[in-house]
C-alpha cells in the first residue's frame, strides 16, 4: 500500500461572530391591564363582569384572546392585589371583576431616623427613656405542680419454674 499525503487546505482564520445589537421591544398598543380596565370602566352591570364577558369584550376590541389567554389571567390577577378592581364572587382569575371606586392610598414606610440623630448628637440614649417590655399573659392559667410519691423500690423477680411435660405414653404405663 501506498501512502498518499492529501494536502489539506489551511484552516480559514476563525471569524469572530457578530453581536447584534439587543433592540428594545417596540411596544405597539396599550397593555392588557389598561384594556381590562377600559372594558370594565365602560360596563353598565352592578354585580361587576365575569371572565368569560371581559375576554368577549377584549375580543371586541380586537384583542386576540385565545393566545394571549395566560397573559389576561395573570393581568386580572395582578389587578385585584394592586386593589385596582374588586372580586365581586369567586376567586383566583375567575369570577366577576368590577372596578374600585376607592383608589389604593399609597402606605408611607416608617423611616428610623430618631436613633441616626440620637447617634449622631453622641451619648447613649439614658435607660429611663426606655419603654418596659411588655409581659404576654398566659392564656391558661398555671398548674401547681404535684409532688412526685416516692417511688417503691421494685422487687427482684424470681426466676420462672418450669413444669415438667409428661408424655402420655409414661402416664398410661403406670395405670
């Protein structure tokens, strides 16, 4: 056998791959949580919308219901614990929705700032400054503990006897 050399070509330099740039997501049109609240805000029933007349209304209004369905579960869902609507029966994402009437006041967090001041001014706050803790009172009252008797000392136990077994043949020979 011959050994033949094939001469390979030399490997083309390696291309380094192009980055495309991440464009941001055009949003085209409102969310689904501002056309869940526009359909609910032009409704006339008072015991509020079911699911199923709120997606027929989203399809009316040209929204495809059937494959962004997740996406107005979620929404209704988000919408009800931002208190933006109220679940009139039901639970989770069905049921009926109907608007709030009264907005979410925004809570205004407690900020600690006397302590940075006290800090800052030097010296520890005095102890008399100080609230007292507060005692829990117990909801049953307490049981007076009974005095233990004084335990007998346990006796040895005696070895079991065993009974002999007779065999009858033995019984029947001495009759």
């Amino acid at each position: 056998m011959s050994s033949a050399a094939i001469a390979l070509p030399p490997p083309a330099p390696a291309k380094s791959p192009k980055k495309r740039a991440k464009s941001p997501r055009k949003k085209t049109g409102p969310t689904v949580s501002d056309l869940i609240l526009k359909a609910l805000s032009t409704s006339t029933q008072r015991g509020g919308v079911s699911l199923a007349a709120l997606k027929k209304a989203l399809k009316a209004g040209g929204y495809d219901v059937v494959k962004n369905n997740a996406r107005i579960l979620i929404a209704v869902k988000r919408l009800v614990t931002k208190k933006s609507l109220v679940q009139t029966k039901g639970s989770g994402a069905s049921g009926s929705f109907k608007l709030n009437k009264k907005p979410p006041t925004p809570r205004k967090r407690k900020v600690k700032r006397a302590s940075v001041k006290k800090a800052a001014a030097g010296g520890a706050t005095p102890a008399a400054k100080k609230s007292p803790k507060k005692r829990r009172k117990s909801k049953s009252p307490k049981k007076a503990k009974r005095p233990t008797a004084a335990k007998k000392p346990k006796k040895p136990k005696s070895p079991k006897k065993t009974k002999r077994r007779v065999s009858k043949t033995r019984s029947a020979a001495k009759k």
